[in-house]
C-alpha cells in the first residue's frame, strides 16, 4: 500500500524524469538548416534582387501567386532591416535571390504528457499523477529553401531552409511566412550598411 511518504517520495523523483519527456516532445521539431561561405565579404554586400532566370522557368505570363509575393515581401523586409536594398529592376546587385517551396505530408507524434498534483486536507497528504497517452496524426509540413548567390564570384554565398506545420487547407497564412522568414534569417549576416 502507497503511504502519503512513499507517494510524495515517487513524485519528488518526477522533476528528473521531465528533461527527458521535454526530449521526446522536442523530437518532432524541425530545425532550420543554414550553410555560409566562409569566404563571403557579407559587409560588402549592399544590394540584393531576385533571380531573373528563376522567373522565367515559371509558367510563361502567370502572375506572380499572393503566397510567393508574400514569401518575397518576408524575406526583403528581413533583409531591408539587416541593412540591404532591394536593387531597381534591371539594376546589377551585389547579391541575387532564389528560392523554392514544397510541401509534404508527414507524420506527428504528439508526446506523452505528465501531471503532478499534491495537496491534502487536514492531517493528511495526498497526491496524483496524470498520464496521457501519446498520438499520431498526418500533416501537412511546408518546406522554404533560400539560396543567395554573388553574381560576381558565381557562388553561392548562403543557404538556408524552414519548414512550418501547414494548416488543414495547406496554404500558410502571411503570419506563419512572416514568423518562418524571420527564423530563416535570424542569422543572416548585416550588411556594411546596416545601423550599428
């Protein structure tokens, strides 16, 4: 028989076990994924712009979608607030653009999930422990790939890639971009013109 000090010993013993059930919950999470030249003068870099033959493997005439115009609006603000400019059209820039999207369906767990509880009334303790199960589900996962090249060296000078958990539509909502751009280029270096 459980006695209120052997109960409140089996809980005391639980705060070790958190870190590892925080593991498992954590194991789902996506990453983001970022390469750098270490070559790269970023602080020389001034200007950016989007890769023009990127736009012509499009289909012929369509117009830009609102989702890529969104992911375009994303990455300049983040860019613009690094200290970059976005070149005229038909201006040379210091660095050009690409970018790709896809989207995959994938399995989530959800982890298991425990709850502590002690309290008592009177002279006597007492205490509970809630367990629940973990669950799996299919969802749909968006993926963004940045690449920035110099065109002066021909290279690629930095890649990175996101992935965010699609709502049941699969269309990412402008929120979701923004907040997905801005973990992508959380580190991305500052322009020489950037404010100090």
């Amino acid at each position: 028989m459980n006695t209120p000090r052997h109960l409140l010993r089996k809980l005391l013993a639980l705060p070790r076990l958190i870190p590892t059930i925080m593991l498992i919950g954590c194991a789902t999470h996506t990453p983001t994924h970022v390469m750098r030249d270490p070559q790269a003068q970023f602080d020389s870099f001034k200007t950016f712009a989007w890769d023009a033959g990127q736009e012509t493997s499009q289909v012929a005439g369509e117009p830009l979608s609102i989702v890529n115009s969104q992911i375009r609006g994303a990455i300049s603000s983040e860019l613009q607030a690094k200290g970059y400019a976005e070149a005229m059209a038909g201006a040379k820039s210091d660095l050009l653009l690409r970018y790709e999207t896809a989207a995959a369906e994938k399995i989530k767990t959800s982890p298991i999930r425990i709850g502590v509880g002690v309290g008592g009334y009177g002279g006597s303790g007492a205490g509970g422990v809630g367990v629940s199960s973990s669950g799996v589900k299919n969802i749909k996962e968006g993926m963004l790939v940045l690449r920035v090249i110099d065109p002066a060296r021909n290279a690629e000078v930095w890649n990175g890639r996101v992935s965010r958990e699609l709502g049941k539509d699969g269309v990412p909502d402008p929120e979701l971009i923004k907040s997905a751009v801005g973990e992508l280029l959380n580190e991305f270096p500052a322009s020489g013109d950037a404010p100090k």
